[in-house]
C-alpha cells in the first residue's frame, strides 16, 4: 500500500506484534456456541452455516456497504476504511462485525504482497489469510479443474453428449498470475492423450465456482448452480449443463467445508468474516452471501465491501448480491482520498505531493457521479475521507465544505494510522445516518426488464453514459441467451474500474460516451449474464519484479515480504 | 477396496460412526504440550516441527516399515496392515504411532474413491484425509506452479539468465487424474501472453517439492532443497537452478505450514501422523522423514508404510529415506495375500474365488524374491498374511507351513474384519522380533558407488535380475549428471510395480531379465537420480466412470462415495 511510504512499521510488522485473541474467545462474544464452528489453527475458524438457521428468528443487524470512487494508482483504501469503520463502531460502544473478501494469491505473489487492510486496520491473522487460510480457493481450485478433467474425459471415452470440442466455454483455473496460461492447446501427444483442443487458464476468482460459492444461501443452493453451469455446446448448437455430465455431487463434495464462513479478527479483536472472493468485472465482486447474513445475524452492523468503485461493485452488491441474499443495505459509505481525487483532476501520481485545491475541485466530479449512483439506488449514504499523511489542511477542508454545500453527510477517516480510534466520527455519522435518513433501496433495473434495458439502465443512471452498442458477436449471443430463456438474469458488466466509461483513460467525469458491448456470456449457475465491454483480463501476468522475490520466511517460521 | 464385496458395512459407514477423541486428547496421549500443536477442525491437527527439537534428548521408539509383494489387481492391503497393526500394538500394550503418505485426489475421483486404509483399520476422519485435509497438497500445487509462473515470466520480461524454453525440465502440476493435461502448448495468443513453448502436467504426487518436503529435516533444510532445484538447461547448456531466480523464499513461504506433520487418529484413537505423499516410482514413495521421527520420538514404536511393493517402496525407504532422515528401521513387515499370491501364480482375478493350493504355490516365488531382498539389507523381517473371507483353511495353512519350512516367521492378520484385535498375533511377533533378531541394516550400496553400480546392485540384489541397458539418450544424460557432480546422489528407480522386472506382464518371479534404462533425471532439490525404465506414467487419466460419478454431499453435509 502507498501509505506506508513515510512511516516507521509495515502492515506485516503491526500485524506479527499484534495482541491476538484466541478465536474461540471470538465466537464467544458474538454469541456462538462450540458446535458452531471448528478451528483452523488457533486464530481462524470456520462457522457453520447451519447457524443461519438456528438463529433465523433473530432480528438482522445493519448492513453497511463500503465502496469508493473510481480507483486511481494513488490508492483509495477501501478496506482499510471498512476493517477501521468495523472497529470504530466498536470503540463507540456498538456490536459491528466485518465481512471481506479474500485475498487471491495470484496478486499477493505479483504486485500486491497481501490485502487485508493496511496499517491499524487489518484483519489478522495477516500472514494466513494472505497465503493458504483455509484452503477455500484450493478447494475451489480443485473443484473447477475436476470439472475439466470431467469434461475432457467425457470427450475422450466416446463423447456420448457429442460436445463439440470447439465450442467449450468451461476452462481451467490457478489462484496464480500466470500469463503464459492465457492461450494453450491441450490433449496434444496421441490417443491416449485427450483430444486435442484450444484451452486456457483464468485465474480462481474469475471462476464461476467462485461466484457460486458466494451467492449460494446453503448447501443445496450450492449444488444446483454448480448442476446448472454451462460448460458447453453439443455439435446440435444446444448447451450442455454440468448435470448432464452428472457430477455436481463431487463437486459439492469439494465444497462442502469452503461454504463455511471464515471467521477472524482485526487488530482490535473486532470479529471479522473474510470468506470468498470474486472478481468485481465478470462477477459480482463481493464476499459470500452466508459472511454478509451471518455477520448481519451475529453483529448489530455489520460491514461489508464491494470490489473496485461504485460503478463496478456497488452496482453489482445492489443489483446482483442483494436480490441472491435477500437482504437489504441500511447505508453506503463511499471512500474517497484526496490523492485520488487530485488523480481524477487530472495530476500524475508525481505531482500529488503538492497542495492543488485547482486539481482536487475538477476531481470532485467522480465523487459526485457516485454519489449520484446511490441516490438512484435509494440509499442513504456517507462520504467517508480516508486521510493520508500528505493531504493538506485546505485540502481537507475544501471537500469538506464542498459536501456540506452539496448536502453530503462526510466525515474524515484516519484509521490507517490510528485503528479505531481514528473512525469514530465516521463510525457515529454511518449509525446516525441509518437512524434517521430514508431508506428507499430499489435495485436500479427489474429483473423482468430485457437484457437491452438493464445494460442501459445501468449505464445510464450509474456509470452517467448515453448509449449502448453490441458488436455483431455479442448481437447473436443475445439471441441465444434469450433462445435459452437467460435474458431474466441480472446482467453482470465487465468494465475496467478506472473510468466510469469503457475506456481506461477517461478520468474524472466522462460524459456523452457509449458503451460498447464486445461480448455476451452466461453464467448459469451463479445466475448473471457478463456483458464484456472492452477487454477484461481474466488471468493476470506477473511483473518484471514480482513481489515473490521479496518474500521468505525467517528461522523461526514466520512470514517476510507480505505487505 | 474388493474386500468389501461381501460385508454389510462399507468404508465410509465404519468411519462415520467411529467415536473419535478429540484431537487435543490424542496430542496430550502423545505428551505434547499445547504450544506443539494447532488444531484444523476438532480431529485434526499440526504438529509443530520444533517438537522435535524439543524432544532431541528422548531415546527414539522403534520404526517398523510395512511392506508388501508385487501388487495385483487383487489387492494387497498394506494400509489396512499397517493402521491395523499401529491398532494392535496398542492393543497388546505398547505405545505405538503410525505414519501414513496422505491419499492424492486425483486417483481418489478416479478409481480409487479414497484410501485411508479399510474396513476396522482406517485412519480417521476419512472424508478431510481423503479431500483436502490440511491443505498440505494445495500448498505443493501452488508453490510448484508458482515456479513454473516464475520461470515463464523471466522468459517473458527479457530472460537475463538466456533459458532455453526448448529445455525446460519444470513442468506444471495438479491433484488431479487429467491425461488432456499430459502435453501442451503454452503461451499462445501473441506477445503480450508469454513465449510459446511445449510443457505439461504432472499429478501433484510426481512433484520434486512433494519428495523434497518428504526429506526435508527442517525449514532451513527445505529451503535449500528448493534452491537447488534444476529447472532448465540455458542457451550455452548450463544447468539453472530455483536459486537462479531467487524465489526459493517465496516457495518455502508457501510451504511453511504444509511441512508441519498432521496428526489424526485409526477408529481406535491410536495417534496417526497423516503427511506428504510422494510416488513410489519417479520418487521415494513414503510419508514425511518428519512425520516418521516425530512419530518414533512420540511412540515406542513407529509403523510406517512405503509405496508399492519392496522392490520400489522399501528399497527406495532404505536406500534414500533412512539416509536423508538417518534413522534405522528396526523389522520389515511383508503383505501378502493369498489371493495375490495365487495370481502371481498364473489366475486370473475371475479364478480367485476357487481353492487352489497349486497356483499359491507357484506364486510363493515373488513373496520369496522380496523376503531375500529385505535379508540383503540386513534387517529382520515378518510376513503378515492379510486375510480375505474367501481364503480357504488349506490354503493359509500351505502358506503358513512353507513359512515355516523356510524359517520365515509369519502371523496371520484379520484387522479389516476386526481392528486391532485382529492383529494381535503379527503385533506380538513383530515385538518379539525386533527384541530377538539381529539388525545388520546397511543400505544396498553406497552413495560412493558410480550410478552404473548402483543400479546394477538393485537390480541384481533387489529384483533378482542379470543386466542393465542404457539407452543412448540415458548414456547422454549420464555423462551430464557426471559433469554436474550429481552422480553422488542415490538413485530412485521408477519402474512398474506389477513386476519384478520392467516388463509388467512378467508376474510371479521373472528372471534372466535385462533393465532397460530409458532415461536418467536430477531432481537436485531432493537429492537422488530418477532412473527411468519402460514408460511412467506422471499423469493419470480418468477412467470411462470415474469414482466421482458416485459422489455426493447427503443434506447434513455429510460425504457420500468416498470408500
């Protein structure tokens, strides 16, 4: 993180100096019984799922939902502010839980070092959930190259389903940055080898198991997505499900203890669920359903956020996560930084060292849009300034007063420097706010409505843009979509996060754009069709220096090189 | 397991209704302290690698290796042996631990839907031994992908080291059976998606980081086995190695909870140490050198179990794991069946059913083979016959008198049927031997010896063969292990099992018969020569119905289809 420039103790040092609660001490204080859950190592347990029905006479708590403005290199901090928020609520004397996505080793390995907040606003054990944690990406790892294997099987004893083997949409999956992945022919070396075909690897959480595992309310809602994924096309042009393969069981039986919630804490013994972790482009980019109902359960507020910016994430926590879950946001915290507003107004990443009120006022725009976005949603909402070292006092100060002439509840944010502590202006105005602002949530299009209409509903009340244009692929996928009866899934826009456009290089505030549809793809079983604009990555590369070549560990086991 | 066939109670039913301890108990059985261990659910736990240190002053316990015959499709049961055992010298009072390898998924989905031991001699909870478990294979997937992701993306970013992609020796892994894996292409689609290049997948069991976190001693010593890993061959035909790219931290990082050894228990609540699982032909084929001292520091006997049959597991066991953990084994168990012996015999599995003294007779010869092999290393030995319902009183009795006549001490075990009750008698036996016969343990040759001699000395002393053929790539390959100074380390002959021979039709005991060695391969990182004969197989494929069609999840999230 970039925060971390100037001062004296790196994340994974505040983290490793931590004063750790046993995590049974954890599940104590959110009301759990010892049935309730099964340790993994002495600070991670993963809490069963049957405690949603046991506690489903229980009023839910509050759901909070952080997002933030278009990312920007500078960095906006958005889980640091919801790992601080969760442990300001509590410093003000509230019952708040956290609930996050998991890292993906892919990234942590490249460019990252880790993601569990930063500074005093970590969840931790860092070092375990940046690495293995509990196994639920291997297992869904496993899960997805099974099917594969299934699959190419299938084709190799006789072919029975008559798959035509140009024309298979399932590939295959590593939780690594792996480039060279992207484009492989496989079943090469003869007949006993596979039938030779085009191929390639997306990284775990862009599959669809992934999104699965995190819309899924229980087991058997688990089980038939994962029967209704669309693996390919017979040589007729008619889909082939994995139920006709026959092998959602073993599937499910791969899954079947990565359903569970995970549960840790923060640096301030704030209960925390870090459980699953899709992409925020061509999935829905939140964690787990049962993380977000359980904590809602457990927790009188409980915190959760959406990948990337509001354009991306919130849209699809709103449209797409809330409708599977069946629950209902209570308030949305947008996270802005200067620095990234400055970004927005144009400066380098160079020239963010210096006070530009100038930059930071043409910036402004990019909040504005997304706040504009939640309003359409019908929620209620706070702007929430994560503060970094370098920001200025007339910095601070101009967008504070431009909020309060705009009529934007805002409060500062320093929970990266002081945990907590730093959050409880936030953390009070988040609860004043649910108290007494209306909530009038409604996701943005109908479910009812054509695929056309929710493209444009979203890309005209969310992302500010005019016109949406397919391209003649996507033209006849639509049809096939609509021939398959698909066309009633919410739509899942895959977009880059950097502009509310489809073009990574309009900053800010574009207006008068199109979006152009490159693609149509069902996801079947997590139930979204992805509506690929521009080309999204699904398997990342490394970089020229890989985070990797900082990391070991030390003679007594424990961990170097996570940030 | 065919020993099922006739019974009421399968597998998976015995181990769901076993009364297990909690794994807190079992680790207090076993003196540990709290600090020793962290747990992963409630029945299964890590034990920390510092243990030993701990414990460096206590005299070890005794390691007891179990062995077998040539296997056939009759099966031989040497993991119900070995867990029954394990349950019988508690039985007869002796403090007794057990070290097993840790089932690979891919076979467990394919054809062997799990393999955990059978009937009353299982370790327990099957279904987390027999899935994920601790997550011990994931970590040796992702860190040995992670290599591959490394390697390529050097290639990628400039290639300072000059790698020859056209020799490249690390290929790609995963746990699973995937023969459309076996030979690919990589790197399609153009500049920005890495250097096109042959490769493949091997099953994570054939990684050089599953045989090198078998022998490793500590996280240090892990490390430098990592590092020195041969990975490619550069443009000038230099050898590059792990340490080349500086990743080895990186790898041992991901690696730093899988080296830690798991401990469950059999459904008697003897303590089992559950970890590592390398193959038996292109590696050493046994359970971690951790888990088996920890378990003889723990225990006053130790029972441990190596791949295959002697002529690949135990003689890889004496010739490469007792050096790289220098430990003694005290007595070798060998499995027989009398069905398998009578197949060795010349019947087919259809012509098992009947009584036929004639056939077990003919097939004492490949029992014979591997009773002298074990004599040349100088160890004391007990054949253990293990059961089957269909097993005629006249049969077991020939068996037991040409056991007799030939001064082999021999003893009955029934523990599929009845636990550890059922092998009381071996247990009894195997104490009394190891208390009364003299231990002359030397390995079959030295490390001194040219690689030439050492494998002639296995094969004439092992196998019971004449002569070795070198192929011209082998003869090649040879002189470059020359050169690099390799030639020092033992080596690990990958050959099939079926047979004392390379050829796997050639059952019973063949003899006159030449090896042909097809070729020679360093894993550096593990320290032996991986001497090729005939084809290996590194990556399984799925059968026309694969286990995992029977597989499912019952609603209480209970497993179905693991036996």
């Amino acid at each position: 993180m970039s925060e971390a420039s100037n001062v004296v103790k790196s994340d994974i040092e505040i983290a490793q100096n931590a004063e750790l609660e046993p995590i049974g001490k954890i599940a104590s204080k959110l009301g759990l019984e010892d049935t309730d859950w099964e340790p993994y190592g002495r600070y991670k347990a993963k809490v069963s799922v049957d405690t949603l029905n046991k506690l489903k006479n229980k009023p839910d708590g509050k759901v909070i939902l952080v997002t933030s403005i278009n990312p920007t290199p500078a960095g906006e901090g958005k889980s640091t502010v919801t790992v601080g928020l969760g442990q300001a609520l509590n410093k003000i004397g509230k019952n708040a839980v956290i609930a996050l996505r998991e890292p993906s080793l892919g990234p942590t390995m490249g460019l990252k070092g880790g993601a569990a907040g930063g500074g005093y606003a970590q969840v931790v054990p860092m070092e375990d959930i940046n690495l293995h944690f509990t196994g639920d990406f291997h297992a869904i790892t496993t899960a997805h190259n099974a099917l594969a294997a299934f699959l190419d099987n299938h084709i190799q004893q006789g072919n029975p389903l008559a798959i035509d083997p140009r024309r298979i949409v399932w590939k295959r999956v590593l939780d690594l940055n792996d480039r060279a992945l992207r484009h492989v022919i496989i079943g090469l070396g003869g007949k006993t080898n596979g039938v030779p075909r085009e191929d390639g690897f997306d990284i775990t959480v862009a599959s669809e198991i992934m999104a699965i595992l995190c819309l899924s309310k229980d087991l058997n809602d688990l089980k038939t997505r994962l029967s209704n994924m669309l693996i390919a096309y017979n040589y007729e042009g008619r889909p082939v499900f994995v139920r006709d393969l026959k092998v959602e069981g073993a599937l499910t039986l791969l899954l079947k203890d990565a359903i569970h919630p995970n549960l840790v804490q923060t640096l301030e013994n704030t209960p925390a669920f870090v459980h699953g972790g899709p992409f925020a482009n061509i999935a829905h980019g939140c964690n787990s359903v049962l993380a977000t109902k359980l904590g809602a359960k457990l927790g009188d507020y409980l915190v959760t956020e959406a990948g990337f910016g509001a354009d991306l994430g919130a849209e699809k926590f709103l449209d797409i996560t809330t409708r599977a879950g069946h629950f209902k946001p209570s308030v949305v915290v947008i996270v802005a930084t200067i620095r990234a507003l400055k970004m927005h107004g144009g400066l380098t990443k160079e020239e963010l060292k210096h006070e530009d009120i100038d930059a930071l006022a043409r910036g402004m725009e990019n909040l504005s849009c997304h706040i504009e976005t939640i309003k359409s949603f019908g929620l209620p909402y706070v702007v929430a300034i994560n503060h970094f070292i370098f920001d200025t006092d007339r910095e601070v100060a101009y967008l504070k007063d431009w909020c309060a002439a705009n009529g934007h509840p805002v409060a500062l944010s320093k929970v990266w420097e002081q945990g907590g502590e730093g959050g409880t202006e936030l953390a009070a105005l988040v609860v004043d706010t649910i108290a007494h602002k209306e909530n009038l949530f409604k996701p943005i299009y109908e479910l009812s409505d054509s695929v056309e209409d929710k493209i444009q509903k979203v890309v005209t009340k969310v992302y500010g843009g005019n016109g949406i244009e397919f391209s003649s692929k996507a033209q006849k996928q639509l049809k096939s979509i609509q021939q398959n009866g698909w066309d009633k899934f919410p739509v899942c826009i895959a977009k880059t996060q950097y502009s509310l456009s489809d073009d990574p290089k309009l900053i800010g505030r574009p207006k008068d754009f199109t979006i152009h549809i490159r693609e149509l793809k069902v996801s079947a079983g997590a139930g979204f069709i992805v509506v690929m604009t521009g080309s999204v990555l699904t398997m990342p590369g490394l970089p020229k220096h890989p985070a990797a070549l900082n990391m070991d560990v030390d003679d007594r086991g424990k961990a170097i090189g996570l940030f």
